[in-house]
C-alpha cells in the first residue's frame, strides 16, 4: 500500500526542466532519517514511562520518490508499507506529526522553534539541504497552502542554532605542501594563502609525493567542510574526490587556444588545428620540465604558435604545427644570436628540446 506523504518543491536554474539531480536524492534520504527521528521523540515525549520506541515503531516507514512534477521540480514522495502505518494502529500519526513540525521549523523566524522541535535534532539540517547550491530553494508544503522556504542561508542557521560550525559541501583548489604519512593527511595550500589539512585514501599517497611541492600541479578536492558563521572552512569532515591536474597553468592556456575559430584576429587569422594542437599539449602537460620556467604561449595568424619567455635574450620558440616543428631563437652577448631546430614528432626529439630548455633557460633563471 501507498499513500502521498511529501511533495517539496525544488526551485533554481537545475530544476528548471523539471528534473532533479541525482546528488539531491541525499537530501531526500536525510529528511527521511530525521521525519524517523523526530516521530520517536514525538513518542517518547508523550510516553516518558517508556525508554524507547516500540519494536518496529520505523522498520515499516519507508518513503519512496513516486513522480517528479513540474514546477520547478515536485518529487511526490510516497509512504508505501505493508499496511500498518496507513491503517491507523497509532503510529502513523507521529510521522505525520513529524512532518508537519520539520515544516514550521524551516519557516521559523527570529530564531523561534516550534515547542515540540527538539534543538538536538537541528544537526541534520547538515544533510537536508546540503546539496542546495546558491539561488536554490527547497520549498516544504504546509497544510494551509504556504510553504516553508529552505535555502543554504536558512540551514545555516538551523544548524548553528544549536553549534558553532555548520557543514556544507565544498570545492578546493590548491597545491599540495607536507604530508602527513602516519595521518594519511597533506596540507593543501590555497590561492589566498591559508591552507586546509586534507585527509587522503592510502592509494593516493603515490600521487602525493610526486606532486608534493611542486605549485605548477593544481589539486581539486571535492568534499564537506565545517565552517563558522563567519564562512571561515574550520576542518574537512570527508573527502569525495582528489583529482591531480599536473602542469594546469600551461594546460588552462593550451585549453584557451582551442577555442579559437578561424578570424579570431579582427576577421583575419588561421585557429590552429586541434588535432595538432592536441599532440603539444599532451606532450607538454605533465611532461614540461619543471627546471625551465613556463613560457607565454601566443597563438600566429598562421595558426602556429610562438613560445615567449621574459629573460635576458628574450627567448622564443616558434612551433610550426603542420609538421611539429620547433625553432628557438635568443639574443647572445654582445651582439649574437642563437637558433635551434627540433623535429617533435617522435620521442627522441622532445626529449631533446626539453634537455634543451633546461640548459639555455635553466641557466637564464639562476
């Protein structure tokens, strides 16, 4: 047996077509975690002989998402049971009790609670709700046609009605400094600076040591965070990804030009091939020494590619797509000039231009 038990109403450009993302089934299971809950304690407050809550009081409580509405996007969540709960034994109305409660509590103001909300259970709005993103809403039908409106705003402050930290969902991006092998941690310095202590899987410690110290390879961490009212990050609760993006300045501009189209200058200039353009940067990325500076790279109307370096010479190097071609050229003292010519279609002559750079720029540097 089924019956309609909730229908939230998800608002925000993700829902726009109707559909929810996957990641939001988490909070739908969360908000049924804490409907179980607080029917207990529902039960338990009006029962204080009792200890707990009867054998399979929530064993037969189960909802399911049964349809998703238009409007943004309506899951329709439906109590379905062996018949229990719908047949009215004197259950089925903390649920229902529940429900109605969580409502006025997300339309809560001033910091004002209903009296049946137990503060301790504010803590799962760490959950219910997490995966909202700024400008979403989860809205929660009341019975007298309004609603209740939760956003990341307002299950801040649910949660910090009741502790100093509030979770939520985060995305860092940084380098990887020390770390902490005993801990299975490193410490992962940020743009500004600061830094968060990372905990890793034991599989990612390979990955750490070559790339610990090293500020030309970018680390994303996908995960939740512990943050204050003052959106300060205070720890990492859990990890869900740490991916590696090796040499991601030379790759963020070689991604750049592959957005070129044919006129990109003033009507005029060749885009450069992306199948050619593909063949240097996997060459490059990852594999660009890291004892020779990063060069500017400079897109040619001829839909070539100029490497550019501010050192004393001004050293270029002209890399001719169409056969892989690579000509540097510099300035000597007093009034000399340098030029090398390397043939990049096979191993043998990248490795050449690398050892190359790193001699000529290397030394250019120290």
């Amino acid at each position: 047996m089924k019956a309609d038990f909730f229908q939230p109403r998800f608002t925000g450009s993700r829902f726009e077509e109707a559909t929810i993302p996957l990641e939001i089934a988490k909070d739908l299971v969360s908000y049924e975690t804490l409907v179980i809950e607080l029917a207990k304690h529902l039960f338990l407050d009006e029962h204080p002989d009792r200890q707990r809550a009867p054998k399979g009081f929530s064993s037969e409580f189960h909802l399911h998402l049964s349809r998703v509405d238009d409007g943004s996007a309506k899951p329709l969540l439906c109590l379905v049971t062996a018949g229990a709960l719908l047949l009215g034994e004197g259950v089925n109305p903390y649920f229902e009790r529940a429900r109605d409660l969580i409502t006025q509590c997300v339309a809560g103001t001033d910091g004002q609670l209903p009296v049946e909300f137990p503060k301790e259970l504010l803590s799962h709005f760490n959950h219910v709700g997490r995966s909202l993103q700024n400008g979403e809403a989860m809205e929660f039908p009341a019975s007298d046609g309004s609603s209740a409106v939760l956003t990341p705003t307002r299950r801040k402050e649910l949660v910090l009605a009741i502790d100093k930290v509030y979770e939520r969902e985060i995305e860092l991006t940084g380098t990887i400094g020390e770390a902490d092998w005993e801990r299975s941690t490193f410490r992962l310095r940020l743009p500004d600076d600061s830094t968060a202590i990372i905990p890793m899987e034991r599989s990612f410690h390979e990955q750490a040591r070559k790339y610990g110290g090293k500020p030309r390879h970018q680390v994303s961490v996908k995960g939740v965070g512990a943050f204050d009212s003052w959106d300060h990050l205070q720890k990492i609760i859990s990890i869900e990804s740490i991916e590696i993006q090796p040499d991601y300045i030379l790759n963020n501009r070689l991604d750049g030009l592959a957005t070129l189209k044919d006129g990109w200058l003033d009507g005029k200039g060749k885009a450069p091939k992306l199948t050619q353009l593909s063949i240097i940067s996997t060459r490059m990325v990852g594999n660009f020494p890291s004892e020779a500076p990063l060069p500017t790279i400079i897109p040619t109307p001829e839909g070539d590619l100029l490497f550019e370096w501010d050192l004393p010479g001004s050293p270029s190097v002209d890399i001719s797509l169409s056969d892989l071609r690579a000509d540097f050229h510099a300035f000597t003292e007093p009034d000399g000039e340098m030029e090398e010519e390397f043939i990049l279609s096979n191993e043998q002559g990248w490795k050449g231009f690398f050892d190359f750079l790193i001699k000529q720029l290397g030394q250019a540097t120290t």
